[in-house]
C-alpha cells in the first residue's frame, strides 16, 4: 500500500523499492527518518520464460513476505530488462518512441513504449516496461512511480566518473545477462547489456568490447557491480585477464547495515532511493 498523500500523522516513513525481472524480485525497504536502508533481499523466481507468466510467482511472493505486506509512503518499480536504448536529448522526439527500439531489439504494434529523462545528462532511456506487471502492482499497492534499472545504474556510473578522464568500464552482473556502462569524465560511450552461459562467455564479451573502444586489457579500469564477489567464476576470470579489475564499493556506507557484497548486489535499488 503506498501512502504518497498521507498527512504527517499517518505517514510511516518508509519507502519501498522494488525491482522486477523474468528471474528474480528484489527489493530494499529506507527508513526515510534516519535515511538508510534497513531491509534488502532477492527472491529468484523459477521456470518464468515470458512477462505474462509472473503474476502467479509475484502473488506467491508478496503473500509470503511479510516485508512487502506494510504501508508505505512511496513505492518505486524498477523495470528489469533489455528492452531499452540510451537516446541524447538533441535526437529525442516522444512521439517516435518505437523507433529508437526497433533497430535492436523486436517490438511490436501493441506494445507499449515509454522514457526515464536521465537528469544532468541530456538523455533519455527509451524502453517497454512489463505493462501487466505494472497492472497487477497496482492492483496490489495502489500508486507508485516507475522506471528502467538501467537508467539509476547508468546515472549513477556517470555521476562517479565526474573529473576521471581515462574511460573506465563498469560491469554490472545478473544472473543469466550482464551490463557493460563505459564512460568517461561524465560522458557514456557505451552501454550494452550480454546473455551469458558460462565464465568464457562473460570474459569474451568483455574483452571484445574494449577492443571495440580501443581499450587496453592491460591499463583499463574496470570496475565491478551487481552479483558477484570475490569467490564467484565470473570474478576469477576477469582477474585473470585484465589487470585493473576491482569491486566498485563508491558510496558504500555502513550506516545502511548491509555488507559489502550487499551493496554490489542492490546497487541499482540502493541508488534509486536517492
């Protein structure tokens, strides 16, 4: 239940975010008092192969977490996909949402189109969110606003890169696809996101990226984020073939009462909340 009206008496100063995939829930609770996160968590969500099968898996979900089951007084979605494209505001037009889409990714006449304005850097992310699951959260909670993942995780990197001027990669990873967001000093050069099965999957991907930036493996910062730690393949081979790669812990605090890994797998959720 979102309370966005409340008076200050019914105000329980607590937001929700919640982050939707055909894989996984996941979901940070703030206490906007004291400005921290007091509650994150994922949920993965099994044998799920299009967004019209998941209203059964979210009922499931929100019927067994007593977590999601009290008020707040707002409630972010974060649509999680990669039905989406990053468009410089002097090239926007929003009556032609569809046709920044439909050079990478298939769309189709019923689906419905939608942009976040990336603030500060003059562009929009132009993406389809999951319609029948903003539906049944209404249902569920009443009101609450939406946007894409990636554009908090895009904004974000952009924000961290501010006075660097060697362009750096950030990887972040999920549980079957990851992101790769190359910058430099505030500008994006490149954002694509990869299925992967296997660790040489996600190295080879990584490596042909840079060779498309004309990056060097041997002095380029890349920065790690998302679902993987230090014991994970992933990392393990990374580590073996490039020789700057490290966890991005920027703006990890202990005051949210979560761990280091925690805040590399929630980062999107954790900087939405700003």
């Amino acid at each position: 239940m979102s309370l966005a009206n409340a008076t200050i008496l019914e105000k329980k100063y607590k937001n929700l975010v919640l982050q939707i995939s055909l894989t996984d829930v996941s979901y940070c609770i703030k206490d906007t008092l004291d400005n921290r996160i007091i509650l994150a968590d994922n949920i993965s969500i099994e044998n799920i192969s299009n967004p019209h099968q998941i209203e059964a898996s979210l009922t499931k979900i929100f019927n067994e977490t007593a977590a999601l089951q009290t008020p707040f007084d707002e409630i972010i979605v974060l649509h999680n996909n990669n039905l989406l494209t990053f468009v410089p505001s002097v090239l926007f037009d929003e009556n032609a949402l569809s046709s920044y889409l439909q050079y990478n990714t298939k769309v189709f006449e019923s689906d419905f189109f939608t942009y976040d304005v990336v603030s500060n850097y003059e562009m929009n992310t132009v993406y389809i969110p999951y319609v029948n699951i903003n539906n049944f959260l209404i249902d569920y909670f009443g009101s609450f606003n939406y946007r894409h993942s990636f554009s908090v995780l895009v904004k974000k990197v952009l924000d961290c890169s501010k006075n660097i001027d060697e362009p750096q990669l950030f990887i972040h990873v999920q549980k079957d696809n990851f992101q790769i967001v190359a910058v430099k000093n505030q500008k994006l050069l490149l954002f694509n996101t990869f299925q992967y099965k296997t660790e040489q999957d996600f190295i080879y991907y990584i490596l042909f990226t840079a060779e498309q930036l004309q990056l060097n493996p041997e002095t380029v910062q890349v920065k790690l984020i998302g679902n993987i730690d230090n014991t994970s393949n992933l990392y393990k081979i990374a580590y073996k073939y490039i020789r700057n790669v490290s966890f991005f812990y920027d703006n990890y605090s202990l005051r949210d009462n979560l761990s280091k890994y925690e805040y590399l797998q929630h980062f999107t959720l954790i900087h939405s909340c700003e």
